[in-house]
C-alpha cells in the first residue's frame, strides 16, 4: 500500500439503490491488506461538501493523529476542538464493504451531506479518495483553475 497512491479522476453514475463502483485503479489498492474495504466520512473542508474514503490502514493513521492533536488555547477550548473533529470527520465514518462488481453503498447521510443522487466523480489524494456530487465537483474545479497561475513552483528534490 505505501507504494500505491490514488491518483485521477473518474466519473460514474450511482444506481437506485445508492451503489456506486470504485474505479478499478482505487480497486486494486483497496485489495489486499484492506480486504476490500473502505472509510468514508464527511469532509471537514468548509468551502466544498464531498466524502473522504480511506483504507482501512489510512483511517487507523488519522485517527491515531487526531487524538493525538494539541490544540491552542485553555484546555476547554482544546476538548471542544477535539469533540468538533470526532463529531464532525470522526463519529460519521462507516466501514463499507466493495460488493463482487465493486460498488460500495454510500450511506444515505452522507450522500445527503455531499449532495449526492446520481453522477458522482471520484478523486485520487494519494493515501485518501474524494467522492464529489457532479456540480459540486465543477464548482470545485472552476475556483482550482482560478488558482492555477499563481500557484507556487514544487520544490526540486533534495539528493
């Protein structure tokens, strides 16, 4: 799995029953150590309603992360920002299996926070995957292509 990132994006259609097919490049590196398993959660992104999905092995990570995290402030304003991160991103994530064809069913509260009925685009974060509602995703990519001509270079290698 470390070797093996998302990348791409790719279009599909969910069915009446709320399943949807991870592409098969997702597949592969959902295979294996994951037994082919997924996380999804709600996105914590303010801006953009979409639905996180993790290997099982990524999830454990980002877990482990938050409840490690120390934040600003009197130690009241650091539990609420730790109850705000479980409630929101933690608390909604569900494990769903890949059926034999490869969809998943996305639970219905999260196809409601994502806004999520019928075309859907899949997006590859390297450890993670997106999955956007069709117009959220172009509102998505309108304000990314907005970005483009003042995005910073990417730093060269180091040897």
């Amino acid at each position: 799995m470390a070797s093996e990132k998302f990348l791409g994006r790719y279009s599909h259609n969910l069915d009446d029953k709320g399943r949807v097919a991870i592409p098969h490049k997702f597949r592969t590196i959902l295979g294996g150590a994951n037994e082919n398993r997924v996380i999804v959660t709600l996105s914590t992104n303010p801006t953009y309603a979409y639905l996180d999905l993790y290997p099982s092995v990524e999830w454990d990570a980002i877990l482990d992360r938050i409840l490690a995290m120390r934040f600003e402030g009197d130690e009241a304003h650091q539990n609420e920002m730790r109850e705000g991160l479980l409630a929101n991103y933690v608390h909604p994530a569900q494990e769903v299996e890949l059926d034999r064809q490869g969809r998943i069913l996305v639970p219905q509260e999260h196809r409601d926070f994502a806004s999520i009925d019928k075309e859907v685009v899949f997006t590859g974060d390297g450890r993670k995957f997106r999955l956007w509602s069709r117009p959220e995703w172009a509102r998505y990519e309108e304000a990314m292509r907005k970005l483009r001509p003042v995005l910073p270079p990417i730093p060269q290698a180091t040897s």
